[in-house]
C-alpha cells in the first residue's frame, strides 16, 4: 500500500485504496500532491517539496516479499512500476543487474512481473509456485 501523509491546519492523513491500471495516476497527480494538482512537467517528488508535503511512504503485510522497508519513501517510479505495469517497484534496478549478469532482455524483464500471467511462464501450477518463491 502506498500511504501519502496530506499536511493542513489539522494535520490529516490520506490513506486510501490503489487500484491496478492507470488509476495509481491520480495519487501522483493529486493525493500525493496534497489533494491538488502539480504543475505540469514537474516530478511528483520536486512538487512536494516545494509545497512543503512529506512524501508517499510503502505499508502493508507485503513489504517483505518484495524486499521493501516499511516506511520507505514510495517514488513516483516505483509506483508507475507496480501499479501501472505490475511490476517490482524496484525492477529497473533488478533488470540492470540481471542484464550485468548476462541474463537476455527478455528474462530480466519477466523476473521483475507481479501477478500478471504471461503465457512464457506456464501453467496456473508452476505460476503459484513462483509466486511462493
């Protein structure tokens, strides 16, 4: 889950569900913009700086399957990644080391999907035991 921390007069917090697809946009156009919108062209972290608002930080039970710390910042690539693409939040990191070991693009790309069934992995068996890993 992704948590964006709203700052008024009497110190509200947002918490709310994200949806897959492009609904994730919103919280990087509004909820993590303090419920406005950013300016266009300016990246959701530079936005909150300069309108003084802390930035998204990663909750929930499965953070460490992923191998993110609780409370860590939340980037706005990170959430392009996993809500947008399904994907790791951190697979462009994953994929440039995989890449340096001399793994095809192709394979480094398909170690970094979450939950999205691709017809190069198999049946539903052999999916639910990746996803177990």
């Amino acid at each position: 889950m992704y948590r964006s921390e709203s700052v008024s007069a009497v110190g509200m917090l947002s918490v709310a569900k994200v949806q897959r697809r492009n609904a994730w946009r919103y919280y990087v156009r509004g909820v993590g913009f303090g419920d406005g919108r950013r300016p266009v062209g300016q990246s959701l972290k530079d936005a909150q700086v300069k309108a003084g608002l802390p930035p998204g930080r990663w909750l929930g039970r499965g953070l460490d399957a992923l191998g993110l710390t609780e409370g860590a910042e939340a980037s706005e690539r990170q959430m392009a990644l996993m809500f947008g693409q399904g994907r790791h939040p951190d697979a462009d990191r994953i994929e440039r080391g995989l890449l340096g070991d001399g793994a095809d693009p192709a394979t480094a790309r398909l170690v970094t999907v979450l939950g999205v069934l691709s017809t190069e992995v198999g049946d539903s068996d052999h999916w639910r035991v990746i996803l177990n890993e």
